[in-house]
C-alpha cells in the first residue's frame, strides 16, 4: 500500500498543535495495520465528499483520504468543523 500526502494535508497539518500531530502518526499505524479497527471509526463519506473516507483522529479530529487500488491519499486533517463546516 502507498500512502500519499495532498499539498492540502500536508498544509493543514503543519498548523496542527504537536500533541494532535502525535495522534495523528498513532492512527496511521494503527490504519496500516488494520483500516477497519473500531476504534479508526472508518467509514465512507456523504455529499460532496461521497468519494472521500474518514478516520478519528481524536473526539473532533479527522483525517479525510481518497483509496484508489494500492494507493491511500490524505486530503484533510482537521476538527469537524473545519473539515465539513
């Protein structure tokens, strides 16, 4: 499997305070090893994000990704709100 970071992520990601940086890195090995772990909340998105999926990284944080064959690519990183508000 190869993972990709968007220019988007990779932006957001910077901004993101150390600790949820932290989570972040934790989750990804967690998604490497297992995507479909509970606690990942992994699942499919709506609207105009139906060709998106979404993982907790936190109670409010979420790392959005697209899947295509062997590639996994990460969109956005951020709260809810600024995700999908």
């Amino acid at each position: 499997m190869i993972i990709r970071y968007e220019k988007s992520f990779k932006k957001q990601y910077k901004k993101l305070p150390k600790k949820i940086q932290a989570q972040f890195l934790e989750r990804l090995k967690v998604f490497l090893i297992n995507p479909s772990t509970e606690s990942l909340h992994n699942h499919k998105l709506n609207g105009k994000f139906k060709d998106f999926k979404s993982i907790n990284i936190t109670g409010d944080y979420r790392a959005v990704y697209s899947e295509d064959q062997n590639t996994i690519s990460f969109v956005f990183i951020g709260t809810h709100s600024q995700i999908y508000g």
